[in-house]
C-alpha cells in the first residue's frame, strides 16, 4: 500500500479505467514534449554564445532522449503504444507536446525562456510523480529528476545572466519569456479538470494539480520579479498567481492546447526515421 488507503498499481490493467486514460494521456504528453526538447537543445549545440552553454545543449539533449526512451518503453509495456507508431503513424494535430516547442528556437533568449519555463514545468511535473502509486512510472521517475538538476540550473543561470547583462538582452528575454510562459500555463492546463483530479485520487501524482501549478508559479515568481521579467504575475498572500485568468474553455485533454495548433511539419519530420527506413536495424 502507499500514501494511506490508495493501493499501489503494478500494470495498467490494476488502474481503474479513468485512471488508465488519465495516465496514458499524461505520459504520452510528456513523451511528446520531451521529444521537441530535446531536439531544440540539440539544434543549440551549435551557434550559443558560449563553449560551455554548447556542452550543456549537448547534454541536456541527450537527458531528454534518454527520458523519451524510457516513457516510450512505459507506454509500450502497459499501454502497447510502440515507439515506431507514436512518432511515425500520428497526425500533427495528435501530438501533446508544450505548445512553446512547436517551432524553431530562433534565438539564445528563446532557448534560455524554454529551459527556463517549458523544462522547469515538465521538471515539476515529474517531481509530482516521485512516489507515484504507478509502479511502473515510480521505477524511473527519480532518475529522470535527478537529471533535471543541471537543467535547472542551467536555466537559472543563462536567465540571471540575460537579465542583467544589459537592456538589449533583457529586453529580448523578455519576449521570449512571455511567449513561453504562456503556452507553457496552458500546457499545464485547468486544475479543476477531471483527469488532473483522478491522477491525484489515484495517486499517480503526490500532489493536487493546483498544488502543483502554485509550486511552479511560485518558483518562476519571485526570479522573474527580481529581474524585471513581466509575466503577467502578482504575488498576493505569499503566493504567485496569474493576473487573467486563461480561458480553458476550449482546453483539449488530449492535446493539452485550447485551440487547433501543432507542432512544425518540418520539425516532425527531422524527428521521424522513415526517411531513412531502408536503414533501420532488423527490419525489411
């Protein structure tokens, strides 16, 4: 047993049903979105304005390749989602990555907002799954946070440093930042929602999902106060909170977006190893 009363699940098949699909989505939205991120930090090996940031790119690449091959290897064992067919056989419009990924990166300031935001939330999501009550998910997630530290790091200290070098880069990293953030926050989606409710009455998460955004709210708040980085945030009561309210009316649990937008074709298809399935090991 874990956390009290709630029963540990060792397969997907142990999870009630709403749960199942509850975690499913969850998982193939953080495949997706490690999947985008890793390429961007790949793309920036090359181009940043410094050695040592390339060998973070690098790095931080590599990391999330790395968790994107372990939630794929989760979603085939329990869900019989093969990798193969969540990259190849989707519709653009099926994917669930962070809408912040959904084109190049075309600037320094937009890889340092992304590090910052996009990978600081998908951090604090897996944060939330430590000690999950899925078995599966809690046999890998600590890895996975442990390797998110240099990220964060990382992030913090390429935002530190944009923010005070001089207006310009402020200035720079302050755009990037509100466009981040705000596909990030929708990402994150409504707190209220049933399946976010079910992920925690399961305990697949070890927090409420409001518990969790305010977590993440609180982090970003006080960073970006202290740099002059408007994100349309307002602390009341020792706490971060967004000033308007996003209108989750539309927000597909699916795709984690409130409208109809997706990832770029052509990022896809540098993603997709069917241009070179002549040369794919063991198959005809």
């Amino acid at each position: 047993m874990a956390r009290g009363a709630v029963p540990t699940f060792k397969s997907a098949q142990e999870l009630p049903a709403p749960a199942r699909a509850a975690v499913r989505a969850l998982l193939l939205a953080l495949a997706d979105s490690k999947l985008f991120l890793g390429f961007h930090y790949g793309e920036w090996t090359f181009g940043t304005p410094a050695l040592e940031a390339s060998i973070a790119a690098c790095s931080m690449s590599q990391d999330e390749f790395g968790h994107l091959r372990l939630l794929h290897a989760c979603l085939n064992a329990q869900f019989d989602a093969h990798a193969s067919e969540l990259l190849e056989q989707r519709a653009l419009t099926d994917f669930a990555n962070v809408p912040s990924l959904d084109k190049p990166l075309q600037h320094w300031a937009d890889f340092v907002a992304v590090n910052f935001l996009t990978d600081g939330a998908l951090t604090a999501l897996l944060t939330a799954l430590q000690g999950s009550t899925f078995e599966p998910v809690a046999n890998f997630v600590d890895k996975m946070v442990e390797e998110e530290k240099h990220h964060v790091r990382n992030a913090q200290g390429w935002f530190k440093s944009l923010a005070t070098v001089n207006d310009q880069t402020q200035a720079a990293l302050a755009q990037a930042c509100q466009r981040a953030f705000m596909a990030t926050m929708e990402w994150l989606g409504p707190a209220e929602h049933e399946m976010m409710a079910e992920l925690h009455r399961a305990g697949i998460i070890n927090a409420n999902w409001r518990d969790l955004t305010q977590h993440f709210l609180d982090w970003v708040g006080p960073l970006a106060q202290q740099h002059r980085i408007e994100l349309g945030l307002i602390e009341k009561d020792h706490h971060w909170h967004l000033q308007a309210a996003i209108d989750f009316r539309q927000w597909n649990e699916h795709t984690r977006r409130c409208t109809a937008t997706h990832p770029d074709e052509k990022l896809l298809y540098h993603l997709r190893g069917s241009k070179n399935a002549i040369f794919k090991l063991g198959e005809a």
